[in-house]
C-alpha cells in the first residue's frame, strides 16, 4: 500500500479557497473508494507548507488515473488544477511513500 502526500503552499488570504479545492480533492478520491484526507498543520518549519492532501492507493497505477480523471473528465480535472495553481504561491510538492505494516 502506498500513500501519497500533496502539499500546497498558499497565501493567507487565499485560504478558504484552497479548503475548497482540496476538499473537492478529497470528494474525489472517496469517490474512486480511495481514503483521503486534509492535513492541517498546527505548527511548521520555515517555508513548510500551508495544508497537505493524502491519499491511500493500493498501487501506483491508481495514482495517475486519480491524477487524470480525479475531478470528472479529464477536461473538468484539468480546469480544477489550473484553477487551484493560480492562488498557490509554488508548485504543489508530491511525496510518495510506502506503507509497511
């Protein structure tokens, strides 16, 4: 099993649009029966990012055909990620691990 962590960075006043988005995200993933959640962090390092998104895929394969269909069509996934990209202040960073039981 692997989990996939999405951080995103973003300025304050863009806030309650992120939510939106990453929630959007997270309907998403639950609607492919994938487990997903919004981290927010109570604390961070200098330069760490203002809220993550994870989600727990089986195989890596599942991880691009939620990246390309995640929100509708792959048109309606493409306008929602230019969308989100124009209130983050850089590139989402992606970190893939995996999980030992």
């Amino acid at each position: 099993m692997f989990l996939v962590r999405f951080s995103y960075d973003f300025r304050p006043v863009d806030r309650e649009a992120a939510l939106t988005f990453i929630r959007r995200e997270i309907a998403a993933a639950q609607g492919f029966g994938l487990p997903a959640r919004l981290l927010v962090p109570l604390t961070r390092a200098q330069g760490g990012a203002s809220m993550h998104f994870e989600v727990e895929l089986q195989s890596l394969d599942q991880l691009e055909t939620f990246r390309q269909r995640g929100a509708g069509s792959q048109d309606q996934t493409e306008d929602w990620m230019r969308a989100f990209s124009e209130i983050l202040t850089s590139p989402p960073a992606t970190e893939i691990m995996r999980i030992i039981e």
